[in-house]
C-alpha cells in the first residue's frame, strides 16, 4: 500500500518563496533585474510581512518601489516587487478575505493604483459591505476599466496599467443611505445599476483586493 505524499502547506512555500527573494541578492522575476539584499533581519522580517498583508508600505530600503519597465515601448513601469500584490494585479487571483489591512481603513485619503500609483477611489466612496474585502461605491475620476469575463462576473481594472483590482457586483449600498454631495459626484463612467430616480435602488460595489491598492492619507493643512 503506497502512502500519499502529502504537498507543503501553501503558507509554507510562500515564506520559502519570500525568504529566496529577500534575504539575498536576486533577480526579479518581474523585471529581470538584479534587486538588492535585505539589510538586516529586522527588514527581511518587515517585508515578509508586507508580503503578507499587501495593504502596507514596500520597504524603500530594499529598493522595493524602484519602478522597472514592464516591456517595450510605451509600456506602463512596474512599480512592485511585492510578490502577492504581482499575484493579484498580473495574474488575476484573489487575496483572502479579511486579511487586507485597506478593509479595516477609515481615515480620510485616497486609494491608488499599487502598481502606477493612478488615483483609484476616495475614501468617501468606501463603505463596509460585510464582504471582507476594501468595497467602494464609486470610483474617483472614472479611471476604472470594467471587462465582462467568461463567467458573467464584471472584472475592474486600473484605467492606465489595467492592473486586476478585483470585480463589482450590483448590491452596493441603497441611493437613500449616500450623502447627496457624494451621490451627485458619481462620474458618469461609474457602472450604472439601477435607476437614478430610485431612492432605494442599489449603488454598485466596487469588491477590489487590498493588496492592488495603496492608500495615501489626506494631510491636514
């Protein structure tokens, strides 16, 4: 009777994966290009974290926001060595629920692009959905792109390095419970669910990972 190998834990591979990447000298499977050791413990540490959470800073000391060129010519640089925000914004997949740290954010700012930096969404478009996920019932400025996919789901993208920042879906929350300057502001772009004469018809929800997104806090004058 043979016994069945049992694979690692995905956990696992990934702290292997981190450690391989950041505690020496590497190329990058991103860009191809040599990216510089970890100093200390303490910041190999600080950057498997980061890795983890996808919400936070990259560390600047490990050249981790040193943006790269993606391709050819006219291509938009990459600006993220973070291999789970590359995961969710190059390949597609989906952070785990509750892990972000943009889902517990309340402060005033706004939500940009963790690859471009394109400012995404403002913090008074956020709201709690219960989902687990950072949700928004508005864009910005419209420099959201919308794709159908194959299984009817709505994808978004950021508008300039169509980086995948999760998907949107029609139970938003109701016109009635959005303050009216916020209401009014809706671009036109936005993805329209029902009708706008409707007090309780439902808004969008923009579901996005928070690992796709930096936020930059507004700074009091």
């Amino acid at each position: 009777m043979t016994k069945r190998i049992r694979s690692p834990p995905l956990v696992c591979v990934a702290v292997l994966f981190a450690s391989a990447l950041l505690v020496a000298p590497s190329s990058s499977f991103a860009t191809n290009t040599l990216r510089p050791a970890a100093a200390t413990t303490n910041e190999r540490r600080r950057n498997i974290m980061a890795m983890f959470s996808g919400g936070g800073d990259e560390g600047e000391e490990s050249g981790a926001n040193t943006p790269e060129t993606e391709g050819g010519k006219g291509k938009v640089p990459i600006g993220t060595y973070n291999p789970l925000r590359l995961a969710v914004l190059k390949m597609g997949f989906t952070e785990l629920r509750w892990t972000s740290p943009l889902n517990y954010e309340k402060r005033d700012g706004q939500y940009k692009c963790a690859n471009c930096g394109t400012h995404l969404f403002n913090a008074d478009g956020k709201y709690d959905s219960g989902s687990g996920w950072p949700s928004f019932f508005r864009t910005a400025e419209g420099k959201v792109s919308l794709y159908r996919e194959w299984d009817g789901r709505i994808e978004c993208r950021c508008g300039k390095c169509e980086g995948h920042l999760g998907h949107v879906f029609p139970d938003g929350p109701r016109r009635m419970d959005v303050v009216d300057g916020v209401l009014d502001s809706i671009p036109a772009a936005d993805l329209q669910v029902g009708d706008p004469n409707n007090a309780s018809s439902r808004l969008p929800r923009y579901c996005l990972n928070g690992a796709a997104l930096k936020f930059e806090p507004e700074t009091k004058g």
